[in-house]
C-alpha cells in the first residue's frame, strides 16, 4: 500500500452537499437579516452590526465553532473580512499595541484590500477605455 492510498483511507470525507446547504441556509439567513438592518436602520448601521458582531465572536473565540457549523455562509460576507483583521491583531497581543496589534491589524485581510483595489483600478480603466470608444 503506497503513501497516497493511506492518506486516502485515513482523510475525512468532506460532506459537500451538507456543506452546501449549510452555507446556502446561513447566507440567506445573514441576508435576509441584513435587509431588515438596512430597512430600519440603514446600510451603515447594518455593516456596523455585522462588523462588531464578528470582531466580538472573534474575541470570545466563539467565531471559528460557529462557521463549523455555519460554513461559507458566515465568512463570505463582510463578517469574514472582520473576523479576518480581528483574528490576526488578536494574533500578536501579546507583542504590545504598537508592534502586536497595530503591526499585523490588516495581515489577512491586506491581501483582499490591495487586490480588490486593483481590480477596482483596473475595471474602472476598462470602463473609461469603453467609453472614449
């Protein structure tokens, strides 16, 4: 029996249709309590909800159990990216205001923000090319 036949036998089966409605009934589920955010609130008020709901099960280490569960539908939205910069400050604690969490604040998520900005850049040259044509 060679090396990858074992790993095979001894890996978890990912269950991909549970995970598939799990993330489909959470996402609705955010989305839908979003809407009603937005609705009484306002889209600010909703993202401010969101974000500080995240960062908050970060801290208590409760976020991870709940995506368990949850799966994509959880992280996909903004709550993953607030659990993506709170998760890495909390990270490095340890290290002090300044060098810990200030330093490594934006580790993860750097990488979402300077992509997306240059997709942004990159589309909106596109579209201004488009329109000269």
């Amino acid at each position: 029996m060679n090396y990858q036949n074992i790993v095979k036998n001894i890996t978890p089966k990912e269950k991909r249709l549970e995970n598939a409605i799990a993330a489909f009934i959470s996402g609705g589920l955010i989305g839908s309590m979003s809407e009603i955010l937005v609705s009484s609130l306002g889209v600010d008020a909703m993202l401010i909800a969101w974000i500080v709901a995240a960062s908050l099960l970060t801290g208590l280490g409760k976020f991870d159990t709940i995506v368990d569960y949850l799966k994509m539908g959880v992280i996909i939205p903004i709550t993953g990216f607030a659990h993506s910069v709170s998760s890495a400050s909390l990270e490095y604690k340890e290290e002090g205001f300044i060098t810990g969490i200030g330093a490594n604040f934006l580790k993860l998520a750097g990488s979402v923000i300077l992509y997306g900005i240059v997709a942004a850049s990159i589309l909106a040259l596109v579209r201004c090319l488009l329109w000269l044509v």
